[in-house]
C-alpha cells in the first residue's frame, strides 16, 4: 500500500486508494486510511508517541496529526503533516527506507497491544532465578536496574527536548532579527 521510493523521490502523487500507509511527497503529508474510529485514533496517539520517541519531534511545532472521517468512503483518514526542518527529514527518512522499525510502528500503529487474559504468559521470574546462579544470566535484580536506567533515558530523554526547544527559540529570534 505505499508508493514506491522512486514515485515518492520524484514528487509523484498517487490517491490514497485502499486501506494502510500512504505518502504525499509534494506535501509532506503521512496518510493512513482505517475502516473504524478505534483504530484511527489508537494509530493517531502511536503515531505521535512513535514520531516523539524516535526522531525527537514535537507535535504542533514539527508535525501535526489530525484524524479526518470521509463520510462518502466511510473511512477514517489519519494525516501527518510535518512542518518543520526536522519533521521534513523525518518524512526523507521514512520515505527513502532510512528507519524501518519506525515504518513498522507506524503500519501496524492501529492494532491493539493487549494480551488474552484466556492465556497468560509463564512468569519468567522463576525460570531466571532458577538458572541465575550460572555464568552470564541475567537476575531479577539486574532486570530491576534496567527499568532504573530505562526511567533515567525518559528523563534524559525529556531534557534534551527542553534544551532543543530553547535553541529553536534562539535561532527563530536570530532568523527573525536578520
């Protein structure tokens, strides 16, 4: 359901026809076509999350995505559309195959991340305790101070952000003053 690099290199635009993924090239625009509203919105909030987490964009300032109902399709279209520099760079990357794990977030954004409560997964925590006491396994001491770790990357992750924000704002005030 994409358009091919070649066709999205050279500004060529094809309808968005049929459900999935589609890319505007001319005017940088990400486009997924969903058949209900749950789905729409569900790929709508991973979107943003996926595009903020990978590419360190800001909604409203690098992108904006905006869910539209075409009542005569009956279809839910969710558009992206980048507006900045680095959202511009996010699109070339996504368009040219530079960032495939994202391109997957991104197609499969509008399924549901729920486990069957019918089967549950076998806790791991005895198999790890069981065979912890060999060379090279990973306690559940250790998978504690991972999610310690994984906490300090968010909050890392969070400041780098308000620093980038304070830089954009300087250079918009040096563009401005030019």
């Amino acid at each position: 359901m994409h358009q091919s690099e070649y066709e999205t290199s050279v500004g060529m635009h094809a309808p968005a026809i049929g459900l999935g993924l589609w890319y505007d090239a001319e005017k940088l625009i990400l486009e997924g076509i969903y058949l209900d509203e749950v789905s729409a919105y569900r790929a709508r909030r991973s979107w943003i999350k996926t595009f903020e987490m990978n590419f360190l964009l800001e909604e409203i300032h690098d992108f904006k995505v905006k869910v539209v109902f075409e009542s005569d399709e009956g279809r839910y279209h969710v558009q992206c559309t980048f507006t900045s520099a680095c959202g511009r760079y996010a699109f070339w990357r996504l368009t040219h195959h530079q960032a495939p794990e994202v391109q997957f977030t991104l197609e499969t954004a509008h399924l549901p991340h729920v486990t069957s409560l019918r089967f549950e997964e076998p806790s791991i925590e005895s198999e790890i305790e069981s065979v912890s006491s060999e060379e090279g396994i990973v306690g559940v001491d250790d998978l504690q101070r991972s999610s310690v770790l994984a906490d300090a990357s968010r909050f890392i992750r969070g400041r780098v952000r308000a620093c980038l924000r304070k830089v954009r704002g300087v250079i918009a005030r040096l563009d401005s003053s030019l």
